[in-house]
C-alpha cells in the first residue's frame, strides 16, 4: 500500500463544500455526496462532467480511498494496486470519456457496501483526470484532475465523539470594528465524519445577547481520528473600504460594536445532537476614531454652548447697564 497526499485534490477539498468547479479546464457537479448506506444495500447517482478546454479531451476515472491529513481539510490518498474499502465498492459504467470543447457528460455510478462491511465512516473519491500517466494521482504539472468526493456511513455499531480541541478570537482581543474572526478545532474521536451544526452566542457586558453568527458556516465535515479547524466570525456588512482616517471612521460605523464581548458555543454534533462545549473568548471592540470624532464634536458643542451663554450674560449685562442709566437720568 502506498499513500500519496494530492495537492490538486487538497485545492478542491476544503471539505465538500467549495463552489462545483475543478480545475479551470474541467468541471464537475457536485464536488461531493454524503450518503449512508446500509451493509448489503446498494445507492447510485450521477455526476456531471464539462470540458471547459478548448480541446477534444480524453478524461479517465480512477477512484481511491482516502484519510484527513492536516487541520484544513486536506486528504491523504492511499493508492492501492488492489482498492479496499470504499473504492473498491464503487462501480462506473465507462472508465474514460472523450468530450469536445464545452461538450457535457453524465457519469452514472454505483456504491455496493458489502454485507460484511464495517460499520463507520468510508471515504473515497472519484478522479477525473486528463494528461499524465495512466493512473497517477501524484503529480501537478502531469496530470490535470478534479475529483468528486463521496463520504459513506455504513450504519451499525459506530461511535459519535467529538470534543472541541480549542476556541480562540484570531484578530483580538481588542478591535477598532467587526469582524470578530472566531478559530474553533473540533477533535473527531469517533469512527464516523460529523457535521457540527449550531451558533456561537455573542452578549455585550450586560449580558444580553446581541448576534449568534454560525458555528459551522460551510457545514465542514470532521473526519475520524482528525481535528478540523472551523473559521467563522460576526460581522454586520463585509462592504469595507481601504483608505484614511475619515474612510476607515466610516467602516467602524458600518461595523459598529462597543466594549466587551463574551463568546460561548451553543453546537451540537452527530445523530444525537450531542452537545459541543468549550471555554468562553472575550473580546473589546473600541472604535477609536468614532470616538475621536465625537469627542470633538462634543469640544466643539461645549464651545459652542459657552460663547452662547457668554452672548447672553453680556447681553444681559448690556441691558442692565441701559436700565440703570435710564434710573439715573
């Protein structure tokens, strides 16, 4: 057995969930299924393939298995000269196609699980590759490929374990403006992929709650025995302009937030809906050019309301000066 780590593969991966497109001269639809499927049974589907070169093109299929490698939802490939596991339970009609330039084509396929086949989480994917070597998967610059990602829980005597690894602001602890850019790692310790679904649950210092961004905003999967991070964050408009001080003023009023934040996660996991906890972030958002701002209207306004009053007592001096004379005369 020989396991290969494939960088084209790691681009398209971020777990399942980037738009359906490969490289720029193949594109396939969907990037990914996620199906369950119990031992013995059988499921098919399609997959659509475009050739978006301007070329006659050749594309061949090859189907390996594969593991998490790293936090970012990368892979590691075990090729096999004799697939096991899910690979070897995928069935194609036609193992390469030739296509025109923007011509289309729907491959059919099919999962056989096995009656004996264990229970958990199964992943493989199917390549779509042109150029190279026949049945290389190692090599950009050799071959040009995308793949379609296939995850498969066989039901049975599995195991959800999730924990969350650590939680962390990545731009803080203290902020001009949103967005906040939450790190969340989730450690998998079961035997089969999760999905954590929920918010993170943001209140001000008097304890209320003022915004419950997602948790899992692109619903990243979490494969066994790995840990994923999770980026998300709160932001109230992502319209933000470069410039000076009166330019990035205007950006923490489109993004305004004041004094502390406390940060909590109310996720849950799995086919029970486990719940995932971890420690609280806290975080200060001071929008100093704001209050610079209306620190100086606030001079000016005082100013403003000193001469004013400095205009009436002069004024009133003024008449009272009048009033006496007119006595005196």
């Amino acid at each position: 057995m020989k396991r290969t780590t494939t960088p084209l593969a790691i681009v398209l991966f971020a777990f399942l969930l980037i738009p359906s497109e490969g490289a720029h001269a193949i594109t396939v639809s969907p990037v990914s299924f996620d199906f369950e499927i119990a031992p013995g049974a059988s499921r098919q589907d399609k997959i659509l393939l475009i050739n978006d070169t301007g070329e006659r093109e050749t594309f061949r299929l090859l189907v390996e298995n594969f593991i998490a490698s790293g936090e970012e939802g990368a892979q590691e490939y075990i090729h096999e000269d004799e697939p096991t596991s899910l690979a070897s339970w995928v069935v194609v009609d036609q193992p390469a196609v030739t296509l025109d330039p923007g011509e289309s084509a729907e491959f059919p396929y099919l999962i056989n699980v096995p009656s004996d086949a264990e229970p958990g989480g199964h992943y493989a994917t199917i390549f779509f590759s042109r150029g190279g070597t026949e049945g290389s998967t190692s090599g950009v610059g050799i071959m040009e490929q995308v793949g379609v990602l296939l995850l498969v829980r066989v039901p049975g005597d599995i195991r959800e374990q999730a924990s969350v690894e650590s939680f962390q602001i990545l731009n803080g602890p203290v902020l001009n403006r949103l967005p906040a850019e939450f790190n969340l790692r989730i450690r998998n310790t079961g035997s089969v992929h999760i999905r954590p679904k929920g918010t993170l649950v943001i209140r001000n210092l008097l304890g209320s709650v003022v915004a419950r961004p997602l948790a899992n905003p692109n619903t990243s999967a979490v494969l066994p025995n790995s840990i994923r991070k999770i980026n998300t964050g709160w932001v109230k408009t992502v319209d933000i302009s470069n410039g000076g001080f009166w330019t990035e003023a205007k950006n923490e009023w489109k993004n305004f937030a004041i004094g502390m934040y406390t940060v909590s996660i109310d996720s849950t996991y799995g086919s029970q809906n486990a719940a995932l906890s971890g420690q609280e972030v806290r975080f200060w958002v001071l929008p100093w050019r704001l209050l610079l701002i209306a620190l100086g209207m606030l001079a000016v306004l005082i100013v403003l309301i000193k001469g004013y009053n400095a205009l009436l007592v002069q004024a009133a001096l003024r008449k009272s000066r009048r009033k006496d004379f007119r006595n005196r005369a």
